[in-house]
C-alpha cells in the first residue's frame, strides 16, 4: 500500500481508502468506528464488517460522489489531475458531498464558518451576488481552488451547494425566507440548499422542476422541498438538502445517503439502462425496494409511477436515492430530480430504463406495460393499475392549486408553467384512458 486517505463522518472516523502499488482502491472500516453506537456503513455494497473491500466495490461508489461531464473536465483541470483519479479529486473537493461524509480532512463543528455571497463578491444586492455566483461556476464549478471550500456534488447539470442564514448569521435547515443569507459554506460546514440556475438549452427548466415537484408533494409522494430564487436576470431551482437534519443540541447534522446506482455497484457511466454497457433496468431499481420497509417499497412504486406519469424521461438510477441514517436501516429519499421533457422535442425522449423489454416514450406507455412494472416489483398487476389511476385522479386534482402556487413565487415566468402543467395533464389523462380502455375489455372477456 501507497497511501491512504482518511473518511470521516464529523470529526469520527469511518475508515480509509488505500491506494495500493498498482494504483488499485480498497476501503476498510476503522475499528473505532465499527464499535461505536449507531454506526452506518457506507452503502449497501459496504456493509459494516471488518476486513479490506477490493476495487470493484469502493471505486464506482466513489465515482459516483463526482460531478460528470464538463464540470468534471473543469475540475481536473483546475486540480492538475486525470479524469479517472477520482479519489485524488475528493481529497480536494470532497469536504461537504451528498450524504455525510468527508474525504480527506475531518468536518469539526468549530471551524465551520460561512460567507454570505454579497461579502465574496462586494455587492450590496443579494440578487446581484448571485447572479455573479452562477457566472462564477461556468468557470470553476463548486467554486474550485477558493480556500476553505470544497464541495461535490454529482451529475452534469450546472449546481450550487449553499447555506441558508437567518438574519444573526445563523445556518438554519430551511428555504430562502425575507430577511435571510445566502452563503458559501467552509472549512467542513455543510450545505443546506442546493441551487440549479436556468439553462437556455431547457427553457423554463426552473418553473418545469418546481412544478412537477411540488405536484409530487401534492399528490402525496414525500419529496424535496424547492422553491425558485430570483438572481437579476436570471434566475434559480433552489432545493432544500434532505440530507440534513438539525440535531438536539440545535445545530446541523448530516444524514448519509447514496443513490442507487451507488447501491447497486456501478459506476455513473452506467446510470443508464440503455448502450452496451447497460445500467439499472427496472427491475433493478425495483429491487433495491427489497432493503426498506414494505411502507417505503410502495413509495418507490409510487415514485417510478410519478416520474412515467410526468414523463421524466430522465429518472435514472443517480435519481432515486436511500438515507442511511444513524440507528436505523435504509429509507427512502424523498423524490428529487423531476422535470418533464415533453416541452423540450429535441431532448431525448425515451425513459431511462425500458419498459417490457423496449426503449418506450411517454406517449408509448400503455396498459399491459404496466402489467410489466408490476411483475418487476413483484405486485399484484390489478393493484398497480388501481394506484396508477389514483396518482392520476390526484394529479389532476391539485393541477390548478400547483400551478397557482408556483407562478405565485417571485422570479417565476407563468408561461413555462402553464405549458408544462398542460402537458403533463395531458400525458396522464392519455394514460389513464388506456388503462379504463384495458380494464373495460378485462370485464367484457369475464361477462
């Protein structure tokens, strides 16, 4: 063995990836941390047993904690280092990551220290300050090589990791309210909110995300809290960090996470089911259902059934994701990650994963594919169908009051939710009638 770098939850901690002569990974709990109480492991392919875990099954999951695509470009370079050495990369930025823990050095509650975005960039305006954060990424994501930051956060959209602090400078667990600080979190402090800002390559993907989140909300899927956050010209999906809690001394606590294809074994090139290197199919996605409670097993359902219904087209196995939390067993994450493609044509169109064994479109899916999704999960087809109707009964339901709700938030352009609200609604009610259309001929072959 080479070296070795440190994992830590606070300032506990969790273990060490070692780099052995051949350039290989390997993980191993520290003793201390396997004897103290409420210990988690670090994912479900890292159960908390003593003994070294080869490269197989520490390297995807550490891959899976990076940004991918031009971020990462980004990032290598600014650090001087190859794309593939990931775990050189997060001894850099992998202080604050999703979930709990931290690479490289500890995260001790008395460094922690925030810098409210007007004080980083001289400006009055905090509009203005962030605007000139969302400039600042295109050039240095996370804003990488800054002292005393280093963040992580996974997937190729363009994102912020942020506090949210009362009006003393406090950091509080909640969304953006009059009176409070955005800041930038450092020195190990962790983030509380996560910021998407606009894209002009998907008009209106910040009213889209807001909407169909807030739909999921309403339709009784537990899902992040999000708002939008007006920058100047420009504007922001502000989402509120489910990883977080607030602990009974009053302060932030992480909460450990991982997404499923972390849960699964493979790497984020993977996190498609399509290409020859296929990744989770639903199946898959399904199963890992098997490690929650039956209550959180039909949530899953529940969410896969939302992301079809909407025709997030881009539900992959990075966006379903389960909390490890201290004393307990794994739960499901809230739902996160939602948007709708259909008012975007030129965006790939198919699902992620293939429904009944081909690529399926939204304006494909039919009755007897959701026969398919229930033998993947192993429910009765009747008892799938029914909640598949009652999602979209409620979706339909709550459409007026969501949409009402959300072009009613400061920054919001009331046209892209209108179309996306449309559409959606129009997505569901096609399927809905598919499947009355399926459940009359059912009874006319029975009579």
């Amino acid at each position: 063995m080479t070296s070795s770098v440190p994992v830590w939850f606070g300032d506990l901690q969790v273990g060490d990836v070692t780099v052995e002569d051949d350039g290989s990974l390997g993980f191993e709990y520290a003793a201390r941390w396997r004897a103290t109480q409420g210990a988690f492991p670090i994912s479900l392919t890292l159960p908390l047993t003593a003994g070294r875990f080869e490269a197989g099954a520490i390297s995807p999951w550490l891959a899976n904690l990076l940004p991918e695509e031009r971020q990462l470009k980004v990032l290598t370079r600014t650090y001087g280092l190859d794309h593939a050495d990931t775990l050189a990369l997060l001894k850099e930025i992998g202080g604050d990551t999703a979930g709990a823990l931290s690479f490289g050095a500890p995260s001790t509650r008395a460094r922690w220290t925030y810098t409210p975005l007007t004080e980083f960039y001289g400006v009055d305006d905090p509009q203005a300050a962030l605007e000139r954060h969302f400039e600042d990424l295109r050039a240095r994501p996370f804003l990488a090589g800054e002292e005393g930051v280093r963040v992580s956060l996974a997937g190729g959209q363009e994102k912020s990791a942020l506090a949210v602090l009362d009006s003393n400078g406090v950091a509080v667990l909640r969304l953006p309210q009059d009176g409070d600080i955005i800041a930038i979190p450092r020195d190990g402090a962790p983030s509380t909110i996560i910021l998407k800002p606009d894209n002009p390559i998907l008009p209106g993907i910040v009213e889209n995300e807001t909407y169909c989140l807030r739909l999921a909300q309403a339709v009784g899927i537990e899902s992040a809290d999000v708002t939008i956050l007006p920058a100047g010209a420009r504007r922001a999906i502000c989402v509120l960090r489910y990883d977080r809690r607030i602990g009974s001394e009053g302060g932030l606590r992480r909460v450990h996470q991982e997404d499923f294809a972390q849960a699964n074994g493979v790497p984020p090139g993977r996190k498609y089911e399509r290409g020859t290197l296929r990744g989770p199919d639903l199946k898959t996605l399904l199963g890992t259902g098997l490690n929650f409670s039956s209550a959180d097993a039909l949530s899953l359902l529940d969410q896969l059934i939302f992301n079809i219904l909407v025709a997030n087209t881009d539900a992959h196995a990075k966006n379903y994701s389960l909390l490890l939390p201290i004393g307990s067993g794994p739960r499901l994450s809230p739902l996160y990650d939602v948007s709708s493609v259909l008012p975007w044509p030129d965006v790939v169109q198919y699902f992620a994963q293939n429904i009944a064994g081909k690529k399926r479109k939204p304006g494909d899916v039919d009755a007897r594919h959701w026969d398919a999704v229930a033998r993947a999960s192993n429910y009765r087809p009747g008892d799938t169908r029914t909640r598949v109707e009652e999602l979209i009964d409620r979706l339909v339901a709550n459409r007026v009051a969501v949409t009402e709700a959300v072009v009613n938030l400061p920054g919001c352009k009331p046209g892209y939710v209108d179309q996306v609200a449309a559409l959606v609604e129009e997505n569901a009610l096609r399927i809905g009638g598919r499947l009355s259309a399926r459940l009359r001929a059912l009874d006319q072959a029975e009579s």
